[in-house]
C-alpha cells in the first residue's frame, strides 16, 4: 500500500497550535510543546504509511490515533489521510462531537 498524502484541516491546525501555545505558556519552556509536535507528526506519518492501524471511532467514516492525553481523529480518502481533529481527551467529549459533525 502507498504512502497516503496528509492533509490538516484548519479546524485541526488551529487546535494543536492552540494546545502547544498552551503548554509553552504554562511551562515558560518549548520543551513539551516541541516534544507534543514531534509525536502528533510521526504519528501522522505512521497513520499514512498504515490508515487501518488504528481503531474506528463512534462517528462515521473516522478514526482515532491515541497519544497519551491526546488524540487525532482523521478520515481516509483514496489518495490522502484528513485530519479532522487535534483532541485533548481531557475535554469535555460533546465540543468533539460538534467538531466531528461539522467535517
């Protein structure tokens, strides 16, 4: 099977950029933060090369990819992996469903 192209929604940009600005504020360090990123991009990576590793989640057509406190959520098309949703499972799970029903 072919590497898959990986494309991010704005909706998922904008939530993982949020979270490390977040970490970076509350640790006054970019450690974290670069160390959240690194794992968010192999695993984006890994979800390419394989799209079914991961397990099919309750809402149609998408599947979730768990990183500790973290998630992403994507959709596999022909030719790419979208990426819907940066998640922090920490969240309330209904702002999720909201996000997931609008992609």
């Amino acid at each position: 099977m072919a590497k898959k192209k990986i494309i991010w929604t704005e909706t998922a940009a904008r939530q993982r950029r949020s979270i490390l600005e977040y970490w970076l504020h509350r640790n006054r360090s970019n450690a974290y933060s670069l160390k959240l990123l690194k794992l968010s991009n192999d695993k984006a990576v890994q979800i390419a090369a394989n799209p079914l590793l991961y397990k099919a989640a309750d809402f149609p057509n998408t599947r979730t990819a768990s990183m500790s406190h973290f998630s992403l959520y994507y959709k596999i098309t022909d030719d790419s992996i979208i990426i819907t949703a940066f998640w922090d499972n920490r969240q309330d799970p209904k702002k999720l469903l909201e996000i997931l029903r609008s992609k």
